[in-house]
C-alpha cells in the first residue's frame, strides 16, 4: 500500500451557503495533523482570496489542459466554472505525513469515491430552507450571483446526499465542527490508516524474534 493510500481523504461537500468551508476551516484549526487541499479554479478570485491559498487561480485553457494530462483526481463543472483536485495534493499531504481534506462539490466528491473507495464523504446539510435562504442573502451582493440557479443547483445535490457516508447538519457550528472532527479521529482507526505503524510493529517484533534467545515450547 503506498504512503497515500494510507492518509485519510476527508471529503466535504453541501449546498452553497450550507458551511463546509466554515467547517473546513475550523477543522484545520482543531487538528494540526489535517491538510486543506487548495483547488484549482478557473473562477476569478473574490476580495480577500490568495493564489495558493484558498485556491490556484488558472485560466481555463491551462485547467483543460492539465485535465487531459490526467493531472486532476477530480474535477466539475459549477456555474460556469471549472473547479479539480490536483493529485499533487494527495502526494503532499502523504509527504507531510497529514490528513487531507478536501471542499468540493458533489460531482467532484462522487469522482473521488469512485478514484478512492477509501474516501470518507460527509455531507453538509443545512438545517431548513430558511436558515439556507437567509445564509445565501449575504451572497447576494457577489457579482453575477444567481440565487434562483443556486437553489436549483442545491436541490441536484441534496439528491445525492444519501450517497456520502455521512449527513451533519451545521445548525450549530461547534457542534457539526465536533461531529465531523468525530468522523475523522474514527475514520483515523482504520486497518490502512494503521498501516504504517502495523508494519513498524511487525518488522521490530521479527527483528527482536530473530536476535533473541527465545525458547520455544
């Protein structure tokens, strides 16, 4: 099993204006053993976003191109945007020796699944109409915003949601952040994401076995 398949794939997805990145974000505040992976988009960045950080900003005709090249684990199509995970994030989280969470999109979390049974996939629901209404008014404001597409959109994904291994619903922030940060700490328990620490204790137990005297029955 390689060093990758051994880390957790965190996936998180939701309706917009539900929370995952929210969540992602105090995740990674809470477990310093967690990597958030940047995506690739061909979305201009909003006020406040950095290149590398919150995602790589590329143009449409450099995206294509690394998606022919197999480059993305996955990747989508959202509101006219292409959005992908680049399988370098995996193999830098692997060298990190970290835990990689992933924000992505329905369509992208299904692709991962299908690329990596292992994958944990927790849904984000928000807790009524309302409350997702009342979240994606602040939205808004955002050019070119669409709330009518976007409700359309969350209602495709919310379809799918039966489909993840997990629904928290972020009524209360703390406690989905905790629910999720539960997830994570089991899905940690694993047979293959032992496996490092299972081979370490096997090679030392024969090593000892073959450098000591000891009696058989």
């Amino acid at each position: 099993m390689s060093p990758e398949a051994e880390r957790v794939l965190l996936v998180l997805s939701a309706p917009t204006g539900a929370g995952k990145t929210t969540i992602a974000r105090r995740l990674l505040e809470a477990d310093g053993a967690l990597r958030f992976s940047v995506s690739h988009t061909t979305r201009p960045p909003r006020p406040g976003e950095r290149d590398g950080v919150d995602y790589h900003f590329v143009d449409r005709a450099v995206f294509e191109r690394r998606r022919e090249l197999g480059e993305f684990l996955e990747w989508a199509e959202v509101h006219g945007n292409l959005y992908g995970t680049h399988r370098s994030e995996t193999r830098r989280a692997a060298v990190e020796g970290r835990d990689l969470v992933l924000d992505i999109d329905v369509q992208g979390g299904l692709q991962v699944r299908r690329a990596w049974p292992s994958a944990v996939l927790v849904f984000i629901l928000p807790p009524s109409l309302e409350v997702l209404l009342e979240r994606l008014g602040a939205r808004g404001r955002e050019a070119g915003f669409d709330l009518r597409r976007r409700l359309e959109t969350a209602a495709r994904e919310l379809a799918f949601a039966q489909q993840y291994d997990y629904n928290v619903v972020n009524e209360d922030l703390a406690v989905a952040v905790g629910e999720v940060l539960c997830i994570l700490r089991s899905a940690r328990t694993r047979p293959e994401a032992r496996g490092v620490r299972r081979r370490q204790l096997a090679d030392a137990l024969e090593t000892w076995l073959r450098s000591s005297d000891v009696p058989g029955e």
